[in-house]
C-alpha cells in the first residue's frame, strides 16, 4: 500500500529547534516573558492591529474577550451554525445562549442576512468565524453591528493570511482570535492569539489574563477581578517566533497547495472548492471538496474512499445545532446540505505533485461509485 498522507502537520526548522532550546535554556526569571513579548510584538504588525496578547488557546482568547465586553446570563451571541463548537462553548460556558444561523452557500461562512434576521433585544455581538481560510462579509456585518451597536467578533482561527486587500482578517472587528493549535499553518503546539485596536479592551483583557492583576499594579499578588490564566509558555511563543518569521512562506506553501488542487480540478464542475473573491486572498488553511447534490457523493462514501486510499481527510464541520446539547435548527437548510457532500484535503507544508495527484485521484473515483454515476466532464 502506498504511504500514508496525513491531512496536516506544522512545518518545523531549525529555527524553531534553535529558539525553543534557548527559552528552554535561559528563558526563565527576569526573561521567563521574553519570546511571549517578542511573538505578541510581531504578531500585531503582522496583522496590523494595536495590541496582540499571546494565549494558550483560540478558546482562551474568545472567552477572555467576550467576557472582557460584558457577555454573561440572558444575553444572546449569533454565530454560524457550521462552526468548530469553541466559539459556542465560550457562549455557554458565560451563561449566554448561542444563536444559530445559517451560512452562505459560496464561503460556507455566517449569511449576514441571516444574522441580521436574529437580532433581538437581548443580543450582545455578532461573531464571523472565517471558515477554512474563507472571509466573512465583513463589510456587510460591520454594517450590521453599526446599525444594532453591536460589536462583531472575529474569529481567525482558520484564517491567518487571508485578506481583504490589505487588511488582515483578525483586524476588522472590535477583536480577533487566531489559533496556533498543530493543525494550523502557524503553530505553538497549542496555543492562540487575541488581538484588537481598542486600548480599553486589550487593557482589560489583559487584566483577565492574569488572574485579575491590573498592569502595573504594584501590590504583588493583588487582583481587582477575579480573572483567568491563559497564558502560553514563553517555551511556546519561542516556536511561533520562528513560525511568525516564517509566516510568509508557510502561507505562501498553503496558498501553493490549494492553486493546485484548483488547477487539477478547475475541468470537473461537479466539484467546488474554496472561494477565493477579486480582491482577497485566501490563505487556504483547509482546501475542501464539495460535490454538486446531484452527484450522489456523501460523506460516507468519502470517508470510506479516503481510507481505503490511505490518505486522511476531515468531514466539513457538523452544523452544531444537530449536537445534543443545543436545539436543533433544520431551517438552516444550507448548513445541513454542504456537511453531507463535503471533505477536507490534506494540505501539510511538504505535501508532493504525486500526493495531491493522488488526493485527486480519490475525488475523482467517488464520482466513479457515486450513486448518479458523476461526471468528470
């Protein structure tokens, strides 16, 4: 059988090997913060935000800003049905509840239309999650939040790289989340980011972040809040110093793979993968193969096509409304459909023509079992 092709793994150097060893070394006492100061320092010109505050989660950077803007009992977050469910657990774990709402069937991303419909009294923010590596339409939720005063929280967690024009996703709402976990194109192990412009909102968050420690408070050991500790380990944030040095050619790897995958797809129209709109770039965390409906192809099939190719893939994200903690949403019909015919291809930094030639190749043979007998036109 042929060798295994993971859907992910971080790319690692030397470089990162030669940070890590010297946080490990000589990173403590008077530096024990000195790769966290660093990496948050250039992180935020990479984004192009104020303030960067390095945590050791995506979740951990949500939970600290939603809590820091007031998100608590009787309050409402609307929020993309297709999502990672971290978003929806910081929502409850506040004693919020979740909104879901369904998603557009071009970026897979929260419908503004949608999110719009949901508002009520008791709503508190919106969150765009930019799915995959896609981008919300932010200029129609920022729209929005004016309109409602609302803030629109932006989840970047798939998303580091991609841009409208200039401007990074993570920097356009009130505040941003990025995560660092090993599957994505930058990684800390685990490990995440919170940024924002908002000198009064990073002023508070970072007060969380330390128990309730106001900065610069000069009684050791007193809180003013009671607060959180995510931070990440300087040992960490030495490693994603040398990812973040490397930011341009891990994305740019990325964004190699998926135009790839595009051209050797672009003939078959019964498949569509990442959109990627005039004027952006999509940083293309997670490439992902959706089969036109009347294919027949499900995600069974795919599943089982993959694994008897040897290669990994991910089923697109589970609508969260049909897990059982939350109530269901059939109504988010768009959602609901895409889960059922699409798959995530592997995309790791040292992937090969002849292992995306073979990614293809298993596309390409669910047509063949398919139930309708699909097309490679």
């Amino acid at each position: 059988m042929s060798s295994r092709i993971l859907y992910t793994k971080p790319s690692i150097t030397d470089l990162e090997v030669e940070y890590a060893t010297d946080a490990a070394r000589n990173g403590w006492g008077a530096l024990c913060y000195d790769y966290i100061y660093k990496l948050e320092a250039k992180f935020a010109a990479y984004v192009g935000t104020e303030f960067a505050i390095a945590t050791s989660s995506c979740t951990g950077a949500l939970h600290m800003g939603m809590s820091a803007i007031g998100i608590g009992p009787g309050d409402e977050v609307i929020l993309a049905d297709t999502n990672w469910i971290a978003a929806a657990s910081v929502i409850v774990h506040l004693g919020a509840t979740p909104v879901f709402v369904d998603i557009l069937p071009d970026s897979w991303c929260i419908d503004p239309d949608k999110a719009r419909a949901a508002i009520t009294p008791r709503t508190k923010a919106i969150i765009a999650t930019h799915l995959y590596g896609n981008l919300c339409d932010m200029d129609a939720l920022l729209d929005i939040g004016r309109q409602h005063d609302l803030p629109i929280i932006e989840d970047a967690a798939e998303a580091l790289g991609s841009a409208w024009g200039a401007r990074q996703a993570g920097s356009r709402g009130l505040f941003g989340t990025f995560s660092f976990h090993g599957t994505k194109t930058m990684t800390t192990g685990e490990g995440g980011m919170f940024v924002t412009s908002d000198a009064a909102l990073n002023h508070k968050v970072l007060t969380l972040n330390n128990h309730g420690r106001v900065p610069g408070e000069t009684h050791q050991f007193w809180s003013q809040v009671v607060g959180f500790k995510y931070k990440m380990s300087n040992i960490q944030a030495a490693i994603g110093c040398a990812q973040i040095e490397r930011i341009e050619d891990l994305i740019g790897r990325k964004r190699e793979i998926f135009a790839k995958y595009r051209v050797a797809l672009a003939p078959i129209s019964a498949i569509s993968i990442n959109p990627e709109p005039a004027g952006t770039i999509n940083s293309a965390w997670m490439p992902t193969a959706v089969f036109a409906r009347e294919t027949g192809v499900t995600r069974e099939l795919l599943l089982a096509e993959f694994k008897s190719a040897n290669v990994d893939a991910r089923v697109f994200f589970h609508p969260l409304s049909t897990m059982p903690m939350f109530t269901h949403m059939p109504g988010n019909v768009v959602g609901h459909d895409i889960a059922d015919r699409a798959i995530n291809l592997p995309s790791y930094h040292d992937m090969t023509d002849d292992d995306i030639s073979r990614v293809v190749s298993v596309l390409k043979g669910c047509l063949d079992k398919a139930p309708a007998g699909g097309t490679h036109d």
